[in-house]
C-alpha cells in the first residue's frame, strides 16, 4: 500500500475541478464512483499511483481525511449512498494505457 500523498490530493482536485472533461463510470455500489483519467493529465509518483494494468489501493489517513474534507464530501454527495456519512475512504488506482485512462475509484466506508 503507497502512502497518502499530494499525488493522489492533485488527482482528486484536478478530477473535481474538470469534472466535465472526466469520465464517471457508473458502479453497481452505491458508496462508490469511479473515475477515468486521461493519463496525459501530469501525475506525480504516477508509477507508484497509477501501476499498469494494476490495481494500487489506498486506505486514507486521517489527516488526509481532515484535511480534505471538503474535497471529499463534494466526491460522497456523488455516491447514491443511503448513508448520511463515512468513516473510511479507500481509493483504488491504475493505469491503463489501452485505454489512455488513469482510474480513479473512491469508497466511502
């Protein structure tokens, strides 16, 4: 498991901020969205993050979750959840280079 970091910070604002040009993948979960990337957008760590036809999971410190609270309620609010909060975010990523996409998958737990 990679450490918390700004790389998956400035995926997660780069994602909220052009959410229009992103594509959201529908999921069968309701406290799940999925999210692809186009892998031109400039990743830091990106083969750390974002292995090829891998999958990278990472449960989310607390800090991050304090200080990115914001950030990360405007993801939920994007869920079909029933549930009015979360206690846990884990954030699968990988990179498929077929496809051109970094994806981006975030459940809230």
């Amino acid at each position: 498991m990679a450490s918390n970091s700004d790389s998956i910070y400035n995926v997660l604002t780069y994602i909220h901020r052009h959410q229009p040009e992103m594509t959201f993948i529908k999921r069968r979960n309701s406290n799940v969205i999925a999210v692809g990337v186009p892998d031109t957008v400039t990743v830091a760590n990106a083969d750390l993050y974002f292995p090829v036809n891998h999958l990278q999971v990472n449960l989310m410190n607390e800090d991050f979750l304090a200080k990115n609270g914001d950030l990360l309620n405007d993801f939920f609010d994007l869920t079909s959840s029933s549930k009015l909060d979360y206690q846990q975010v884990w954030i699968t990523t990988s990179h498929i280079p077929s496809e051109h996409t970094y994806l981006v998958e975030i459940s809230f737990e």
